[in-house]
C-alpha cells in the first residue's frame, strides 16, 4: 500500500516516513503545499497523511483542490491545530480522519490501517482469503493455520492483492501501488514477485480460493469461466469424438440392417426347402393314387421333413388351400385344428411375411402357389420369429460392444495425438514465459516446422520490443539534456533578479532541475535493456530487506 506524507517539518517528516515504512507501506513525502499537490493528484495512492501548516499552499487549500478535482483517497489531517472549529473546517473540507498535535506514533499508524482498511471495504484487521490469514496488527500470514515467512516486498503484495481481492489487479496498477515515484516501471519486478509469493502460498500445500490475479491471470480465467470458451485440445478431441460416435453408431445400425436382411433370406429360405418337401409329398401321393384324383386320394401330404411340424402349437405350421377357395384342404397336426391367419396371396406366385399365430406369437409365413393338373394350390409354411429375432437381439449387441469398445479405443488415440500434436504450443509458451520473466533473452525451443515461423516472429517482436525501450531511453536523455541548458539560463537570470516572482521561478526551476537529473539518472542506469537484470537486481536487494516472520 502506497502513503503520500505531506509535513513541513524535516524531522517529523522523517520519522514519519520510517515509521510507515517499518510497518510495510510505501512511502512518499513532500514538504510544502504545492509538491504536496501535485503528487496526491499524479499518483494513485492509498492513503494521505496531510498537515495544514504548510509553506507555498496551506493544507486546507491542498485538501480541497483534490476533493473537487475527484481525488477520493483517504486522507488524515495531521496539525498542531486542536481547536474543534479546524477539526470541523478539516473534516468538512474532505478529510477521513483528524490528529491534533502532539501524538503517539502508534495512533497515528493505527488509524492509516484503518483509512486503508475501510477504504477497501474491510471491517476487521485481519484480511482471509481461503486458507490466507494476513493480519495487520502484527505483520503476520498464515496458510492453514502455519505462519510463512515473507519479505517487505512480498508482504507489501499480498496486503494489496488481499486489500482487493476478488478484483483484477494490472500490472500497472501493482507497480503504481507498491513503489514509490522512482521505481522503474518498465521491470518485470512485480510479476517476478507474484511468482514467488504463489511458490510460498503453495508450498504450505494450497491454493488461493478467491480470485487474486494479476491481468494475465484474467485473460486464463475469462477463458475458462467468464467466457466459457474451450481449449484448442479440447475443441479437436469434442469434435473428432462426436463424428468418431455418429460415424460408429451409423456404422452399427447398417451392420445390424444387413445381418437382418439376411437372417430373413435364409429363414425364408428355409421355408422354402419344407414348401418343396411338401409339394414332393404331394406328388407322392399323387402318383399312388392316380393324377386324375391328385388330392382327393389322401389325407394329407406324406412329408416327415422337421418333426416339429407334429409337435402341438410348436410354431412350425403348414397348410393347402385351392387358390380359389380360402378353406383349408389340409394342416399340419401342430395346429390342432387352429387356422393358420396368412394374407391373401393375390395374383403373385409367392409371398412372405408375418402373422400372428394360433398362440398369440409372431409368425413368419412363406407361401408359394402351384399347378398340378388343372387345379391350383397354395402352400404356406409358417415358423415362429422367436428365436429369428434372439439371433438379432444378441448380434446386435455383440456390435454394439464392439463398436464402443474401438469408439473408446478411437477417442483415446485422438486424445493422445491431439496432447502430442500441441505439446510444442506448450514449449513455445513456456519458451515465451521464461523471456517475460527475464530467464532467457529469446525463444530457442526447436519447434515444428509448422509453428517455427510462428517463434521466428516473436523473437523479432522482442527485439522490436527491447529497441523500442532502448531509443525511448534515448529520446528522455535527449530530451532532459535539451533542457537543462535552457533551465540554466532560466535559474541564473532569476537567481540576478530579486522580487517574489523571481523567487518562485528559481524555486520551480530548482524542482524541474531536480526531475531532469533523476530521469538522466535513470537514462544512465540502463543504457542496454537487459529484463534479466531486474530480477537479478532485486534478488540481490532481498537479501538486505527484514522479513516478516509469520
């Protein structure tokens, strides 16, 4: 959290500085009105400690230019001023909170945690997010109930990012909320310090319940929720899974489609083996009684071909009829005198199809008509469909088994290609993560031929990136060196001048003169943009920095 103290007096000044900084805040401070102003309204801080005593532009005056230019960040009015009517001017000018000189150190931090606290909309000192406890009075975070160790650094990250949790927090917005006005923004310092809080978060065996996230982290998270959007790897497998299964399933009903086709060829078939074991009895008959009296000679034709047309009800069943008289002449004993219900043969010489029979049960009937003589015959021979459609049932389970069993084996190669076949995205980001992070300088990952073109342009991108940097570094050390002599000129004629005016120019000349040096500073600092060096830079300042024994 980052603290703006505007105070007049050096050494007050500076014990407030330390005291705030001890207690992990970053700080700024100015000492006059008119500095004092001019940070609350170019940075974004989260809390002001304002007193009113101030030379240039009092701190009343100070107070409420922010509150009418929209400036809204907690502000304690700290003064000599005890008197209730400056209390009640302080407050109504936009003041959060009022300390009368002289005070306790630990008030006055006391009530900054409690702006800061309020102003992020928490009631209590201790801020939870799932297993995180940070409490703000002692300085101390626990995981599951087991204290962590953290730097100033990190401590200052996780109090921000648990201040605003369930917030997305940019990048920007971190570094303009954890550093003071002198930070390099252009470092990868704070996402190299998101990674380290989350290793130490993870270490204690969990994980943040609640979102606290930095930009990128939306991007991922709107992608699998807000979004709703699929994975790449996933969109493939879905696809090739659905057409693996309409393709299977198709596949199914035409092998069970044919098996039944031809299942009813051979039942037919069959029928067609006991018509003509009939009409050769028949025959046989025939000839022993003479052909002028075919039929009238027996009872019945002689044909012994499947017992089962002797067994009662079995579902085997024939009969002969005349074509033109729908009574039957004669039966097989299996129907113990029950009609066998078959269709009109009409016109045609065979016909095949299914009946219900003398139990109930379906019947498939085959008729076929024949000539002897001068008379015309039609023979049906019936079977029941019971064990016809067993023999489908069990086949098509059988393929239907089968079918899943290569639909599942398909959908699990497709899987394994997909994983295989996008495993070099997966290098390629890891590769592009370690140039973010200062690892490495460029993609080296040996890629595909189909996404190497792909890596080609990201490495010419960061190279545009790191030149665009270095001639932006350029351009402000030009720029500062421009001015400098010009301001020159401006401090000495004011300096030979006397008056108000004149000293107000040397003063504003003196703070332009003091920026210009620090962003030349800067410019001389990092004359090759190395990203590497601000992880490595800071890594070295950890080991100076006190931990937080949590």
């Amino acid at each position: 959290m980052r603290i703006l103290v505007v105070e007049d007096d050096t050494d007050l000044n500076r014990q407030l500085v330390t005291a705030l900084e001890e207690a992990g805040y970053v700080v700024d401070s100015a000492a006059d009105g008119e500095e004092g102003h001019f940070l609350g309204e170019t940075e974004p801080y989260d809390a002001v400690v304002l007193d009113l005593g101030l030379p240039t532009l009092d701190g009343l005056s100070v107070l409420e230019n922010w509150r009418r230019d929209g400036r809204t960040m907690p502000v304690l009015i700290l003064t000599a001023r005890d008197r209730w009517s400056d209390k009640v001017a302080g407050i109504d000018a936009g003041a959060d909170d009022y300390v009368a000189k002289p005070f306790h150190m630990e008030e006055v931090l006391a009530r900054v945690r409690a702006l800061v606290r309020r102003a992020a909309g928490h009631a209590s000192n201790e801020l939870i997010c799932g297993p995180v406890r940070l409490d703000l009075r002692a300085g101390r975070v626990t995981v599951d109930g087991n204290p962590i160790k953290l730097t100033s650094h990190e401590y200052r990250l996780l109090s921000y990012l648990l201040h605003h949790r369930g917030k997305v927090i940019s990048r920007t917005e971190l570094t303009e909320h954890l550093y003071d006005q002198d930070f390099d923004r252009d470092s990868n310092t704070v996402e190299v310090f998101v990674g380290r809080l989350r290793k130490k978060i993870g270490a204690s065996g969990t994980v943040l319940e609640s979102p606290v996230t930095t930009d990128r982290d939306a991007v991922a998270k709107a992608q699998q929720t807000g979004s709703r959007q699929w994975s790449l790897a996933s969109r493939l497998v879905f696809v090739a899974a659905v057409w693996s299964t309409i393709t299977l399933a198709l596949a199914g009903v035409f092998l069970v489609s044919l098996y039944q086709s031809a299942s009813e060829r051979a039942f037919d078939a069959q029928l067609e083996v006991h018509i003509k074991g009939l009409i050769a009895g028949m025959l046989e008959t025939g000839q022993n009684g003479g052909p002028e009296t075919l039929i009238q000679s027996v009872a019945a034709p002689v044909y012994r071909g499947d017992p089962r047309f002797s067994l009662p009800l079995s579902g085997w069943y024939w009969t002969v009829r005349r074509a033109d008289n729908p009574s039957i002449m004669f039966a097989s004993e299996s129907l113990l005198g029950d009609p066998l219900n078959t269709p009109p043969i009409g016109d045609m010489d065979s016909s095949a199809g299914f009946v219900s029979g003398p139990t109930g049960d379906e019947v498939r009937v085959l008729q076929q008509r024949i000539t002897i003589g001068e008379a015309s015959y039609v023979i049906a021979v019936g079977a029941a469909t019971a064990g016809f459609w067993a023999d489908i049932a069990e086949f098509s389970r059988t393929v239907t088994l089968t079918l899943c069993i290569v639909g599942i084996g398909l959908i699990l190669a497709i899987f394994l290609q997909v994983r295989v076949g996008l495993r070099p995205l997966a290098r390629l980001r890891s590769s592009l993560s370690a140039v973010r992070l200062g690892e490495t300088e460029r993609i080296d990952e040996a890629l595909p031929r189909e996404i190497s073109p792909l890596a080609v342009e990201l490495n010419a991108l960061i190279v545009s990136n790191k030149e665009i940097v270095e001639r932006a570094r350029t351009h402000v050390g030009n720029l500062a060196h421009g001015l400098k002599t010009p301001l020159s000129v401006i401090s000495n004629e004011a300096r030979a001048s006397q008056g108000p005016f004149a000293d107000k120019v040397s003063e504003q000349a003196a703070i332009m003169s003091t920026q210009i040096q620090h962003h030349l500073e800067r410019a001389r600092r990092f004359p090759n943009y190395d990203p590497r060096c601000f992880s490595v830079c800071e890594s070295q300042h950890l080991a100076q920095c006190p931990d937080f024994s949590m």
